[in-house]
C-alpha cells in the first residue's frame, strides 16, 4: 500500500491511540486457524476459502448462510492471520483502508475484539484480536445481525478450548523452551510438536503471560519485556475441537544476554 | 472412417486473438482413425452445414439478411476446412494433421463467443464426398492476445492466470461485435454497471467495502454471482467494480489497470450502481478514496472506466437536473477541465480527488 495512504489512513484512525492494545488479562497467539463451518451459532458455510494474496498475510474468506430461516441473510467473515499482535494492528488499518465510506468509527463496546471498528448501521464490523483481523459483514439482501456475528466469532477465538467432551482429541508430543532463563527482551524458539489421532489438520492458540509467542519467518519464538516468571499454556485443536494443552515456564531476569 | 462423432461446442472450446490473426491463414488439427482396412489414403474436408435459404426474391433477400445477422453473433465464423489427401498408416489412426481454413470471416465479425459446426466429409479418388463425423466448437473472438492478469504461459493446470473460458463467456458476450479496445472496455463497463440492481448493489450498509477484490480478485465467487448463486453475497464496491471491468475487458485485450483517487474527498450527487437515487454515495458526502479501471499511467491524463456509478453529464455537475453519464474512456483531468474529475467531485473535493497512481495494479485470480 501506498505510503502516503497508509499514513492518512492512521491519522484518519488514530492509530497511536490504540496500536498495541490488548484487552485480554493476557498475551493470546493463534497458529493455522482454520473454520470448520460450525464456529457461527444459526449460520452454516456456503464457501471457506483460504487466500495467499500478495502483500496481505494469509486469509480465510467465507460465506455464511442461515442454518434454519430461508431468508436472503448472507454473512461475509474473512479472518487475517498476522505473524503478531503488531502486525495484526497494521493489517486493522489496511483493512480500514478499504472502506469509501468517510464515516467508519471506532466502536466504544470492550465485548468485539481488542479494537473494533464499523460502518455506520452495522452493516461491518473490521476488529483485531491478538494477532488475527476479523471482517465480519452484512452480505444479503436481508439484513444480518453482524455485531452479533462478530461477537461470538471473537468469544470463539479467545475462549480456553474444554478439554473434556470430545472423545478423539490432538496429542501434544513435543511443547518445549529452552533450559535456564531468559532475559528480558529477549526471545526462546518454541518448539511444538502436535498430532491428531485421525491424521487431521490441528491450529493451535498460545495463551502467554506476561510475553507474547510471534511468529518470525518460519518459526515461534516467546518474548517478554519484564523481568519474573514466565507462563505459556498451547491448545492444539482439531476440526472437531477436540483440544489437548500443555504448559511451560520460564523465568526472565534483567540483563544483557 | 471413425463412427460418426458430434460433441457440443463448450466441450470444444478455442479462443483467437484478431490483431494477432489478422492476415494470417488460420489452421487447426485433426486425427482420424479408419475402420475400413481397405481405405489407404482419403481426401477430407469440413463444410459448413447451415447454409443460407436459396430463395429468390423479397422473402429469400430478406431471409439472407437475418442470416448474416445470426451468423455474425452466434454462427460459424471460422468458414471451412480445405480439402486435403490423408493418407493412413498401418495402424489406421493417423497423426495430428494440419488443415488449412477458408472463408474465414472472424475479423469482420469482431468480438464474439459463437458456435462452429461442421460437417466432415471423405472422398475416394473420383468419388462423391460422404459425410462422416459432426464436429462443433465454441469460438471466442478476442481483440488481442490477453493482457495481464491473465497470462499465456505456463501451459498448467496450476497457472490459475490463464484466461478462463467461463470469464470469456460473459467478456465476449458483452463486448460483441465490437472491433476496438475502448468499444469493447466501454461495452464490458455498461454491462457490469447493468449488474446492478439485480445481480449486485453498492455497498451502502457496509461503508462501501471491498467484497471481491480484497487482496486477490474472487473470480469464483462473482462468477457464481452471475450465474444467480451466492457468490460473495450482493455487495460490492468501487475497488470490486474497477476489477470486474479491467479483468473483464483485459481477456479481451484491453489494457486497463484498477487505480485509486483520492484521499478523502466531497462528491457531487451520483447514481451508485443498483441505486435509483441520486446522492453524494449512501449519503456520506464524500468518498475516502474512490478506484477506476484506468488507462495507461492512471493519470489525470489517461481515461477511466467507471462501472461503479453515473456521474451527472451536463453542464453544471454540483446540482440538479442530473444528466447521467456512465464514464467510459473519459479522461480523468485536473480541476476546471469538466471531465471526469468535476463530475466525480465538488469544487472543493477536486484537490483531494487526485490521482494515486502508485497504487495502480491487476490484481490477480482465485
């Protein structure tokens, strides 16, 4: 995108004020998010596309219809998975970026996202939630409800998967740090190794405090900028939600490595 | 010779370039298979098996007239296939052998996705030609060799940039007859305009955002729009529009880029696409960036093509009565010019309603 775009769109949207922010008590990365079909209560998938477009990080587009009313609903979600919160916070504003309207504002409500926008009438919904940009839209000809919508796509992201209920559930083999410790501002390669019993795709969410697990290139890594105990707890999830967890814990301490 | 054989055209489909064509004699390629041993060496042709009323007079002139017609839009336009010897080989299946056309009439009739039928036929030395086998071809006439994003090469299954023979169904079909670049980018701009409201409206309840054209270009899914399916649902937005018409028209050899105006800028009363109501887009009195399928550098200089919306036509663009004016190859223009620019925005939002031709690209398919 255009330099001189991308600046007028974070004037536009204040992106100072709210670049960063977290609204969850902690860090939450998410890895390989896949849809199902079923994330949606009342909505089925028509279509679930995965895009690698260049200049735009990976993105799931699907198309929602109603499960039970024949209605001419549709709804248009499309996920952006970034490498970090940070970068998740710049896709936001390219994003924001692809709006005509002049009048798409900042939504006050802390229950969407760690920052949301949307278009007046709530026909859009554009929100970031740790490293993941959700667009959550009106797409038929009647009219959808999309803060609802976006609401329980967002309740879905950040909740801790159950792991009881489900009989064929991932095993993790392998969730590993680096031994000793780690010093402030600096970063460990995380090592996760998972597996589904039937053989199926599994994404995995990275609930971390108080760092955050990035990816950088084609690896993990956990960074934290303050000095104490360090806690990482991963999901790995199947197609079923099926989930297996597994913690570990570090210590950072003060000082140059 | 071979059982006799007739498939139907879209399971036959061929594309020509005109420009590219044009002077050239066309060939194509044929493999036969005997099935009588005792056939050693044959002459084969094709002819054309629709061929215009004999009749004399008002009714017969009359007739021949419509004929023509017909055949220009949907009929045969590659003539026929020349007689030549074929001689078999042992095995009985010959190689793929090479067949000059004549009467080839794709160059007169211009843009076009048409059905060819013909009627093959055998002959021994001295004999009366029998028929043997129907064959029928879909043909697309484009005007020049696709531009990108559409590519010619690789030749796989995985180069999804080819040019789509379901995109060349609709491209030729609404750019018909037409001989030249801005007719054909003109027709493509009218039609996807005429989309509206029916098949797709502007974007209104979600603040004008893209819907098929984010990052890459859903060809799929406005493909199943058009069929009367799901699609990506009914809305779509300028950047969507800029991309149907400049994918649309480049199939057919045009050369047009999708590029942004702006940023933030006040709008004089336009008809969105799918609206009945004149009004500065849904109301919000200014665009933060508008996108066009545009010529050349995408400059104030170049002409755009603008499916997204009717700007007013007459003399004074700021107020009522409206004239509507779809911008088809209008030239984009500065302040004061009384093209495109002073349609699209207010006197005070011209400045603003630059062109960002660094932004100018094709997207690419899915």
């Amino acid at each position: 995108m255009a330099t001189e775009m991308l600046d007028e769109l974070k004037r536009r949207y204040a992106y100072e004020a709210w670049q960063g922010t977290n609204r969850l008590p902690e860090n939450l990365f998410i890895q390989g998010l896949f849809l199902t079909g079923d994330e949606l209560p009342g909505w089925r998938a028509h279509r679930i596309q995965d895009v690698l477009a260049a200049g735009w990080p990976r993105m799931i587009q699907s198309i929602w219809v109603p499960t039970q009313s024949a209605s001419d609903a549709l709804c248009d979600l499309v996920v952006f998975e970034c490498g970090s919160r940070a970068e998740a916070h710049g896709v936001l504003v390219r994003v924001l970026g692809e709006f005509q309207s002049p009048r798409v504002r900042a939504r006050s409500e802390a229950s969407i996202g760690d920052v949301a926008f949307g278009a007046q009438g709530d026909g859009a919904i554009a929100f970031a939630r740790a490293n993941l940009v959700v667009l959550a839209r009106d797409a038929g000809r009647a009219k959808a409800p999309i803060a609802e919508i976006a609401e329980a796509f967002d309740g879905d992201v950040v909740r801790k998967p159950t792991l009881e209920g489900v009989t064929v559930v991932p095993e993790i083999r392998r969730f590993e740090l680096p031994a000793g410790e780690i010093h402030v501002g600096g970063r460990v390669v995380l090592e996760v190794e998972a597996a589904d019993p039937l053989g199926r795709p599994l994404w995995h969410k990275f609930f971390s405090s108080p760092g955050q697990v990035r990816q950088e290139d084609d690896r993990l890594v956990y960074e934290t900028e303050s000095a104490g105990p360090q806690e990482i707890t991963v999901y790995a999830i199947n197609g079923n939600r099926g989930a297996a967890s597994q913690q570990a814990q570090l210590t950072a301490v003060q000082g140059v490595k | 010779m071979a059982a006799r054989l007739s498939i139907n055209p879209e399971d036959s489909p061929v594309a020509y370039a005109l420009a590219e064509t044009k002077g050239n004699t066309i060939t194509i390629q044929a493999q036969f298979r005997r099935l009588d041993p005792r056939l050693r060496a044959v002459e084969i042709r094709a002819v054309d098996p629709i061929v215009p009323s004999g009749n004399s007079g008002c009714l017969g002139w009359l007739w021949r007239l419509i004929f023509a017609i017909l055949r220009l839009l949907f009929g045969n336009v590659l003539g026929e296939v020349k007689a030549r010897r074929v001689v078999f080989p042992a095995s009985g299946l010959t190689s793929l052998e090479t067949f000059q056309l004549r009467r080839v009439r794709l160059w007169r009739a211009g843009v076009g996705v048409r059905a060819t039928t013909w009627r093959w036929q055998y002959r021994r030395r001295k004999h009366p030609w029998t028929d043997f086998a129907t064959s029928e071809h879909r043909i697309y006439s484009v005007l020049e060799t696709p531009k990108a994003p559409w590519q010619q090469t690789p030749h796989a299954a995985s180069n999804t940039q080819l040019p789509w023979s379901d995109v060349l169904d609709y491209a030729c079909r609404w750019a018909v007859l037409t001989k030249n670049r801005d007719d054909a980018a003109a027709r493509v701009t009218r039609e996807v305009y005429n989309l509206g409201p029916g098949t797709v409206v502007y974007d209104c309840p979600g603040g004008g955002s893209t819907r098929y054209a984010l990052g890459q270009f859903n060809c799929t899914a406005f493909l199943e729009r058009l069929r009367g399916g799901i699609g990506n649902g009914v809305y779509v937005n300028c950047t969507d529009c800029a991309t149907f018409v400049s994918t649309f028209a480049n199939i057919l050899g045009c050369d047009l880029w999708q590029s942004r105006m702006g940023w933030g800028f006040d709008l004089n009363s336009i008809l969105a696409i799918g609206s009945s109501t004149w009004q500065t887009a849904c109301g919000w009195g200014g665009f933060s960036y508008h996108e066009v399928a545009w010529k050349g550098a995408c400059n104030a200089n170049e002409e755009v093509y603008d499916a997204c919306l009717l700007v007013d036509g007459d003399a004074d663009p700021t107020a009522a009565p409206h004239t509507p004016l779809l911008p088809v190859n209008l030239r984009f223009g500065n302040p004061g010019d009384g093209v495109y620019r002073d349609r699209l925005a207010t006197p005070a939002g011209r400045p603003a309603c630059a062109p960002q031709p660094t932004t100018r690209q094709r997207r690419t398919m899915n």
